[in-house]
C-alpha cells in the first residue's frame, strides 16, 4: 500500500498537482492503465513523480515549477 502525505501548509498544492492535466499526462506515460478504467498507483511510480514543496495557486505554476515550454503545455492541454 502506498500513501502520500505531506504537511498541512502544502496540502492545498499537492492535490492541485495531482488533480491538474500536467499529472494526468505523466500517468498516461508512466503508470500501468487499468483499460479504461483507471491507474495503478503502486510504490513504484508514486516514489517516481517529484511533487512541489512550494505554495501552488493554480495549474500555470505548477507548469512553471516543472520548467515546461509553451510548446510543452500546448501538448499536454491536448490529451483528455
């Protein structure tokens, strides 16, 4: 069983990161699809993805926290 946990101050931030279109498009390309029925979030990938320490507002600075290009953006708003 794996868990996420974080301190209460960075709570807000990290379920905007793991709720934002950025962290979808890294499990498309990273986790194991159940169909299309979801992911499987074992140990394995969830040590993998580095999530922010900082305070995060809003889905444009987590893609300026992980130093993505317009071009890298523009794709990845692209997959549903």
């Amino acid at each position: 069983m794996a868990f996420l946990s974080c301190d209460s101050e960075n709570i807000d931030s990290l379920f905007k990161v793991l709720t934002s279109q950025l962290f979808y498009y890294w499990m498309t390309k990273n986790v194991h699809e159940y169909g299309e029925s979801g992911f499987r979030l074992s140990n394995q990938y969830v040590q993998e993805f580095s999530a922010p320490t900082t305070k995060i507002k809003d889905e444009c600075e987590i893609y300026e926290y992980y130093h993505l290009t317009k071009e890298e953006i523009s794709y990845i708003k692209m997959i549903k």
